[in-house]
C-alpha cells in the first residue's frame, strides 16, 4: 500500500476534521488575545473611527462597560490608548495623574477589578502638539531627556492600577527607566511588555488617523526600526530583555512573521505581536469588497501570527475572535 501511494500517510491524518483538529500545530485561543482600546477625553458619545470601521473611540464614562463586555467575552486583557483633550510640548498630560488613561484605569480597576488584565500604551505622540515621541530640540527628538517623561507616564498609569505599562516609544533606555521608576514607587509587581522591535511602518496609518498621533513634521524613522532589517530586531530584543522588559513585543506583526520567529527561537521569551491598524484595514477593505471571506482570513492570519512564535496577539478582531471561537 505503502509502496504503490506513498503520500498516502500523510492523507490520512488530513482526512478528518477531528484529526487535523487533534494534531493541529498551532492552537489559536482566545486566552492569546488582547483588545486595544480608545478612551477619548473630548467626546460624549461613542462614536465609530472613521479611519478604523467597526472600531470605536469611548468617552470616558462609557470606557468601563466596554472592558466589561470585552472580559465577559473571554479575552483576558486590554490595552487602553488615550486621546486627549489638550497637547502641548512636554506632553503633560501623558502623565498628569488627572489625564484621560489615568482616570480610565481607575474607574476599571475600581469596578472590575482582577476581572480583565489593564495594559496601557505608554507614549507622549498623542500628547505632544508636534506628535513625535518624544521631546523635540531643533527639529531633534532627544532621547535621553524623554525618559524621565515616559517613566513619569509609566508610574502614573502603574499608580491609578494598570497591570501592565506597554512602552512604544522605541526610546533607548526607556525600559531601564521605566523598571527604576517602577520599583523605587512599589510598584514592582508591574508587568513591562515592551515594543522591542517596532518597524517605522506604513500600517500605522489607520492608527494615527484614530489617535490623532502623526507627526507633524518627519517621520519617526529616528527612532524606529528600518523594515530592512532584522538583525537590528534581535539586538534591540536582546537590550529590551536585559533592561527589564518582561514580555518583548514585535511590530506590526503580518509582514514580520519572520522577525517574531527569530525572536521568539533566539530568546524563549514571552513574546507578542501586534497586529496592527493597516492590517486590519486591509482585510476590512477587502472583506468589505467582497474580495475575501473575512472570517476565514483572520483566522489565517492570526494562526500565522501564532506558529511565528507568538504567545500574544495584540487585534482589533479581538472580540471578533472570541465569538468565532466559542
Ligand atoms: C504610539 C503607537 C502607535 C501604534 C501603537 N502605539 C503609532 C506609531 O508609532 O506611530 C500603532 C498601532 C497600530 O497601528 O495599530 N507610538
């Protein structure tokens, strides 16, 4: 039998749903997921994204039932982003312990709890009139004088009860200071998971239109990754891991599946990726096309995303998933 169709053993373990079921690689779960959020300060009412369909920016009332219907869905964490209502040029409000993510986490924390885990993006380009990352000289965007900013932010979000601080800023040192900060305020428990190797990419796009975060002059190639590369992924990995950073993060995360499995194989360290806005917007185009079948295709993706090699799946589809996956 064997002789006359030898590919026949491997037919066979594909014949049956519950077979390739049993033997399947890779195993998307919900529990892989986490749901990033808008909390917008200058709004009343929820209102869709106009660059992100089927997305929402939340005023800061309704942020908390939102979480609430995310946790009851199965998906065991979040992460807030904040838009809010005034920029200026040391992003005061990043940090300010009044400011839009701050009272967000508080009102979450406050009403459920260790219900859902809290993760928050902390970066100034929402915060900052001439949104760029960080602090701005000349044109320049400083780094070493930015720090103190993002561990600031970080501190505040640890304080009002995030679980975990995300930096995404792509500053060198940050995580160090972030870890110090945290620490010397007792806030060791607190989780850094840290974009180590974010990609200057085209598909933050959607995103930036969502978070009203372009830059206003440039671009953020100083102090992002050049998408050329990925030995420069490994290196800022390697550093992220050695200052502190307890799960590293890949971004975007479709067109980089092969820097998620250099990472993830190099380091064996709890790794996720972050399937971003432009992702999303193209499969929502093109589904809105009738060109793919929706479903179907974010099912692929974030299988592909998984059998890279990561643990977490940062996606807009999260409640999507959820439900499909139930
Ligand atoms: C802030 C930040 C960005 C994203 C997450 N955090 C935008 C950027 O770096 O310009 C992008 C997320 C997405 O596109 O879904 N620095």
């Amino acid at each position: 039998m064997g002789a006359k169709y030898p590919n026949l053993r491997f037919r066979r373990l594909r014949q049956f749903p519950s077979i390739r079921n049993m033997i399947a690689e890779t195993k998307l779960l919900k529990t892989d997921l986490i749901y990033p959020l808008f909390v917008r300060e200058d709004i009343n009412s929820i209102q869709e994204i106009s660059t992100m369909p089927g997305l929402y920016h939340y005023p800061l009332d309704t942020i908390t039932d939102e979480v609430k219907s995310v946790a009851d869905l199965g998906i065991p964490a979040i992460i807030l982003f904040g838009i809010p209502k005034h920029k200026d040029e040391k992003a005061s409000y990043a940090y300010a312990s009044e400011g839009i993510v701050q009272k967000a986490v508080r009102s979450i924390k406050e009403e459920l709890g260790n219900k859902i885990l809290v993760a928050t993006d902390v970066c100034l380009c929402q915060y900052m009139s001439h949104g760029h990352c960080g602090i701005v000289e000349n044109g320049i965007i400083l780094n070493d004088p930015t720090l103190e900013l993002l561990a600031k932010t970080a501190l505040s979000h640890a304080e009002a009860g995030a679980d975990i601080v995300a930096p995404s800023d792509m500053m060198d040192g940050r995580v160090r200071a972030i870890r110090k900060k945290l620490d010397e305020n007792k806030k060791q428990d607190t989780i850094i998971l840290s974009y180590a190797a974010k990609y200057a990419s085209n598909f933050y796009g959607p995103f930036r239109g969502a978070a009203f975060s372009s830059p206003q002059f440039g671009d953020r190639s100083s102090y992002q990754m050049d998408y050329r590369n990925s030995d420069e992924a490994i290196r800022e990995v390697a550093l992220d891991i050695k200052e502190g950073a307890d799960i590293i993060m890949v971004k975007p995360a479709l067109s980089y599946l092969d820097v998620i499995y250099r990472v993830k194989t190099q380091f064996q360290y709890p790794t996720a990726a972050y399937n971003v806005s432009g992702e999303y917007g193209m499969v929502k185009a093109a589904a809105a096309q009738g060109l793919i079948d929706e479903k179907k295709i974010v099912l692929e993706i974030l299988n592909s995303i998984k059998r890279a090699g990561a643990d977490l799946i940062l996606t807009y589809f999260a409640k999507d998933v959820a439900k499909w996956l139930d």
